[in-house]
C-alpha cells in the first residue's frame, strides 16, 4: 500500500563525479572545472581523483583511468582530460560502459582500457551547446567549457541521450596486448607510479608460468636483468630489483624502498620480454 503524498519511487542518490586530469593542482584549472560544475548543478558531489597524470601522455593516462575508476559503482560520472588534441578536429564525447559508469573525455584513445575491461553500451558526440558552458567554447579548455559542464548536466537527472548525438565507436590507442611467445611472456610497460614501479600490461592469467618463487630472466628496453618473482616488496633483496603481481594483477618490476625506474632508467611504452 502507498500512502497519500508518499511516493513508491525510490529516491534519486546524487552520483560521484570523479575528475581526472593532467591539469597539476598549481594552476587554477581544476577550480574552474569545479567552478562550472557546482554553477549548474550545487547539490553535485565532486571528487578530486587525480590530477598529477603526466603531461599529454595519453597511453599512461588510460591505464590511471581505468585503475581509479575501476571500484567506482554503477552511475558513476567520470570527466577525464589529458588532451593535447584540445581544439583540433577530435571530437569530445560520452561514453557509457556495460557497467553503467559514465566517463566524458577526449576521443583520443583516453577510454581504450576502461572499453577493453568494460565495454562500451553507448558513447555520443557532445554537439549539443544547450549543455554547455554560456558562450563559446574555448578552444583550449574544454574540460571547463564542454566535459564539466555536460557531467554536471547528466548528475542533474539529464537524459544522456540529450547531451549529444549517438556515435558507434570511439578512437583506440594501438596498445601491443601482452602474449606468450614459445617460453616466454612479452608484453610492454604502461605506467610508472609514484614510487617508480614500473607496471606492464602483463596480467597473472595469462600463462601459468609466472609463479612466485621463480627467477626470471627480463628483458627490457637495452638491458636484461634476473629477478625473482616475490609477493612483496619487502621480499626483495636490498638494492636489487624484483618482479611481482601488484594489486591488480599486472606483472611489475618494483625495489624494496627505491625506484626500479629510476634504477632502469626505463619509461613508458619500453617493450619487455620475461623469460621463467
């Protein structure tokens, strides 16, 4: 039974949005994004997720993407930007995964790992100025003028599909997936965290070969190296480097309280070889 002046509908919650950006926290770029965000829509909850994200490296930044959004539950809004492209022809887009997570970025290959894990339901072309900041658009900031002021529009209770007009695929990066070759594992690095381990797309599942307790033999960018494949950090010998699944089972060359890449002298995008 309803009782008069009651609905059945269960409540609305306000969904996450999670900013991520390139944009350093120096400068007052996020403050504007905020500030658009909370003009059109006050009772928005926004989250500061990250924002140190290497400068214009897009392959790194889709690798973070995908990692911080990856626990975030069904409804969440995303606004990423790393977009050297800003103002060129690339189109800014909508992106809903199979999840249910919505993510405002660049058509620019941002998204290539957050479709690879979650898939893509619908994504549109943000071309409707309605559901823009007031005037026209920047053509270097559309995180402020376009993204930020589109989530805060779909947070509202907006219609996605009156943000833009629909589109059936978006750019993807020309990521190497990891494989198996003969005995061997290749695969390439995709991200350097703040504590210089250096993460590969290598995932534990992809061959049972890659045990702990093992050493390996590891080739990477114009070096190669033995190192054992440990649990943790701290099984790895003083000074040396280690290999191990981290968190979120991606094979990693880490140390024990130093900078494996720093030790490497390695970067993003270095192809790796790991021999059992």
């Amino acid at each position: 039974m309803v009782l008069a002046g009651c609905s059945s509908k269960e409540p609305r919650s306000e969904p996450v949005i999670g900013l991520i950006t390139d944009f350093g926290l120096r400068d007052p770029y996020v403050a504007e994004v905020k500030g658009v965000i909370y003009s059109i829509h006050p009772g928005a909850r926004v989250v500061d997720l990250l924002h140190q994200i290497e400068p214009f490296q897009i392959q790194q930044a889709a690798y973070l993407v995908e990692e911080a959004a990856r626990e975030f539950p069904k409804g969440s809004i995303f606004v990423a930007v790393v977009d050297p492209g800003v103002g060129t022809p690339r189109a800014p887009i909508l992106l809903e995964t199979r999840s249910g997570k919505f993510f405002f970025a660049p058509d620019n290959g941002l998204l290539s790992l957050v479709t690879e894990r979650e898939g893509m339901r619908r994504a549109w072309k943000l071309d409707k100025p309605t559901f823009h900041r007031a005037g026209t658009p920047s053509r270097t900031f559309h995180g402020r003028d376009i993204f930020g002021p589109a989530a805060a529009h779909l947070a509202a209770g907006i219609d996605p599909e009156q943000l833009g007009s629909r589109i059936e695929k978006v750019e993807s990066l020309n990521l190497t997936p990891a494989s198996v070759l003969g005995q061997a594992v290749q695969g390439q690095v995709i991200s350097i965290d703040h504590f210089g381990n250096v993460i590969t797309n290598i995932p534990r599942d992809l061959t049972p070969r890659l045990q702990e307790g093992i050493l390996l033999r590891i080739s990477i960018g114009e070096q190669t190296i033995s190192a054992p494949l440990v649990g943790t950090y701290a099984d790895i010998p003083s000074g040396k480097i280690g290999a191990l699944f981290n968190s979120s089972d991606y094979l990693e060359l880490g140390m024990n309280k130093a900078s494996a890449a720093r030790q490497l002298k390695i970067s993003e995008g270095a192809r790796i070889l790991v021999r059992p």
